[in-house]
C-alpha cells in the first residue's frame, strides 16, 4: 500500500475512532450494540476546490473558509448575503467522499453537530453547513452527488 493511501486509512481510523469514544462517553462501552455496520473509513482521493474555482462555478461570493472538493458543479447559488446552495458530483464512493467532507471541515476547525451515513451537519462560530450525499455511480466508476447549504450568518466580505 502506496505511503499516502496509508496515512489516509488511518487518519480515517482515527477519525472514526475519535468520533467512537466521542459517542461512547470516555470509552464506556455502549449498552447496546449499533444496528448499523460500521461506517467505511476510506477517504477519497479529492482535492480543495480553489477559490477561483468557487467563485466562477458556484458564486461569485462564496466563503473561502468553506471546504469544497473539487468536482463538476452541478448547481451553485447565493442566496443573499450570507447563505449559498451548490449541488456537486466528485469522484469517489459516498461513504469515502463523505469522511473526506468530514476530515477536510475538521481540518478547517467546523464541528460536527451530526453526523449520519447520508448527510452531515456542522457549525463554526454563528456559521452552518448541512451537506447530504448521495450515490451516483455511472457504472464505470464511483461518483457522489454532494448538496450542500451554506449559511455563515453575516455578509461574507465581513469574514475573509
């Protein structure tokens, strides 16, 4: 296994194990066992959308300290000031790009509010991202339709 698939297995065993002991109440074990299995802990291999990318594909505007993975933009709009939709296909399986979301928002300092198989909440400070996921396989390869609304609660030239 290449060095770099490597780390990221295990910065994603980290992240679920981290997010585990977070749930289990400092490593108390749990009363009853999940019902669902164990989420994947791949990462896929995306890139940060730079922000000129953001700027042209989804809004002129959007927030610099927003992670979005490089991807074809299927959808993206301000809505006012402070909030923006965009609907995104990466490539990818939906659980990998989903911990790569996951991992490149904690890596941005955000916060998990919840977390599921299908969709992710987060905050940082008045700002709120809710991304869902979606399966959208072409047959030849592994693609995810992410749609995320962004709202970071103030016009976005008073936070860059």
């Amino acid at each position: 296994m290449p060095a770099r698939n490597r780390s990221l297995a295990i910065t994603g065993l980290l992240i679920v194990a981290l997010w585990a002991g977070a749930l289990g109440g400092c490593g108390q074990k749990a009363a009853t066992p999940p019902a669902a299995p164990v989420a994947s802990t791949a990462v896929a291999n995306l890139a940060l959308m730079t922000p000129a990318d953001k700027a042209l594909q989804i809004a002129s505007n959007f927030p610099l300290q927003v992670p979005v993975a490089a991807g074809s933009v299927v959808r993206g709009e301000a809505q006012g000031d402070s909030a923006w939709v965009y609907e995104i296909m990466v490539r990818g399986g939906l659980p990998a790009v989903r911990n790569w979301y996951l991992q490149a928002y904690r890596n941005a300092e955000w916060t998990i509010v919840s977390s599921a198989d299908k969709e992710i909440a987060l905050q940082k400070g008045g700002a709120q991202s809710r991304l869902t996921f979606e399966n959208a396989d072409t047959g030849s390869q592994a693609q995810t339709r992410v749609t995320a609304a962004v709202d970071v609660g103030t016009p976005v030239l008073q936070t860059q």
